[in-house]
C-alpha cells in the first residue's frame, strides 16, 4: 500500500504530539514519495520545524473557535481542507473534530484509532485496533502500521534542535526543573521547588514553566518561569545535564531526547503516560523506578499521592549520583 499524498491529523496536546513522531517517520519510510501534510495547532506548530518526515503544516485555528467569532475563523480552515484532497488521512486524535476534518478532506482512504471517543470510529474506513491502557507512542505506532508503515528499532523523535535563549549561557552545567502542570495536584510547591534548588548548591538550577510565580529563587536558581518560547525550551531540555519535571508535555519532549530524566507522578499511571524511555527514571508513591522496571513491578501504579518535601531527598541523590558519573 503506497500513498502520493497523506493528511496527518494531530492538532495537540503537546506530549502527544511528540508520541506521533516516531509514527509519521514510519509512514513516511513506507510512503518516500508522498506528500505528508500534518494538521496541528498554531502554538504546537515550531516543533515540527525542520521535520524530514512532513512537507506541509496545515493550522487548525483552535484558538480562534469560540462565541460568535467561530464562522469568521473556521470556514477558511474548512475550504482550505477541501482542497487538499488527499489520498489517504490518518486520524491520531480520535475525536470527532478530527474525523469530521479527515472527512472534510475527502480522503477515500481513513485511517483511525479503535478505541477513538466521540463517535468518531464510525467516519473511519480502516481502524487500528489498539490496547486502550497502552502507551500513546506504542498505540500510535499501531496506526502507522496499519498504513503500511514498518516500525523499525531504535525510535527516532524527529524533533527540533531548538533555539539559544538571548543573555543565557549553557555553562557552567545545569540542572533543569520544570516543577508546573495544569493537572489537579501534579505541579510542585513552592517549598518543594525552593528546596530542591537549595539541597543541589552549588551547582546551577533552572527553573521554567508557564504559570504565575510565586516561589522565592535561591542563588543557584536561574528563573526562566514564562520566559522561554517552545523552541527554546527545547533548547534548554537537550543541553541540561539533567531533567526533573512533573507529568506534562515538556517531560516527554525531555524522554525523547535525553535518558537523564526524572518523571514526577502523582495522580498518573506512568506505564500509560510516563516517559517513553526505558532508562529514564519515574517517581511514584514514594518510590524511584527506571521506566524499565515499571512493566515487573507489583504496585498499582492507578493509584497515587501527592509529591511532598520528605520526598526530596532520593530525587536529589539521584541527581547527584547522575552528576557524579558524568564527571567521572
């Protein structure tokens, strides 16, 4: 099964869309030839910067679609979508927005996930069929085979380099923590992000996020909180000696380009939606795990509590171990 064009159907969220990325290299080794068009949001738009694996973006004006305004924003979208006229879509959002834009295309070839919400199976004509408590990267994976793609080890995240931030400087080495998630009870405190900085003195911490601050920077800390670009947060995550995040989008853009990774999970089942790293490390209920030991181990990883300060001390040795031996 061979295709000259494809519609990617991925508009968000953030660490979804980086699960996709090994899926779209896959269809694209299948389909060399072809012109791969992805549908995505405007914000999430730069990580597909320079992507070997797409030819065009098409912006899905999420943001504009609400109150009266909705007309004015949608109806350019949707004669621009008629137009493209595709030989194959490939729904990896699964909801009904994104059947009826695949639809919309008039694509005689659909492609969709089995376990997609809203209705959206029934717009489909080819259905991957997926273990709904799997990983994204592995459910979207199935998908891409199912178009003819082969799925070959290592995965490849076709991501950006990123871009240097102005007035900062990547030495001495540093420490990045991105403690903030929109989540109920995933972002960290203000007590916990202070101490976590002060427990790794001297070395440099760097803090980012989106969200309103509130904590109190203590030397070591460089506050890039609601100062970087997505591309520059990508920046910072490959020069980091280390990561430490909450569950949230810039943690998985961390798995898929540095094993030097700490994934804090409170309320989330990191075998679902954790790291796809297999060397990367995972907090959960008070423990520490490599993401490879998560498969053989006999906690109900459905369950969890909140991170709290008494917590601090093995991430931090972690850290500090993982320094030493890179010094080493």
């Amino acid at each position: 099964m061979s295709y000259n064009s494809i519609l990617v159907i991925k508009p968000s969220s953030l660490g979804d869309i980086v699960h996709t990325l090994p899926a779209v290299g896959a269809i694209r080794q299948a389909n060399p030839k072809a012109k791969i068009t992805w549908v995505i949001n405007p914000e999430w738009a730069p990580l597909l910067r320079g992507n070997p694996h797409i030819d065009h973006v098409h912006i899905f004006p999420r943001g504009e679609i609400r109150g009266l305004g909705v007309p004015g924003s949608l109806l350019p979208f949707m004669k621009t979508t008629r137009r493209l006229r595709p030989d194959a879509a490939v729904d990896f959002q699964g909801l009904l927005r994104s059947a009826l834009i695949g639809r919309l295309s008039g694509a005689p070839d659909f492609f969709g996930l089995s376990d997609a919400r809203e209705g959206s199976r029934w717009f489909y004509n080819h259905v991957a069929a997926v273990d709904r408590c799997g990983h994204s990267v592995e459910r979207y994976l199935k998908l891409a085979e199912l178009v003819g793609g082969t799925v070959d080890p290592p995965l490849h995240f076709a991501l950006p380099t990123g871009d240097p931030l102005p007035r900062f400087d990547e030495h001495p080495p540093f420490v990045l923590l991105h403690p903030f998630a929109r989540g109920r009870g995933k972002s960290l405190s203000d007590l916990a992000i202070e101490q976590f900085c002060t427990d790794l003195t001297p070395t440099r911490v760097v803090v980012v996020g989106k969200r309103r601050r509130t904590f109190r920077p203590p030397e070591n800390c460089v506050d890039l909180v609601n100062q970087t670009t997505l591309l520059q947060l990508v920046r910072l995550l490959r020069a980091a000696r280390f990561v430490v995040s909450v569950d949230s989008g810039p943690m998985h853009i961390a798995a898929a380009v540095t094993d030097r990774l700490i994934s804090i999970h409170t309320w989330s089942d990191p075998r679902q939606v954790g790291p796809y790293n297999h060397n990367a490390w995972v907090w959960k209920n008070g423990r520490l795990l490599r993401v490879s030991e998560l498969a053989a181990a006999a906690d109900d990883f459905r369950k969890g509590r909140a991170f709290r300060r008494p917590d601090l001390p093995q991430v931090v040795e972690v850290v500090r171990r993982e320094l030493l031996s890179q010094n080493a």
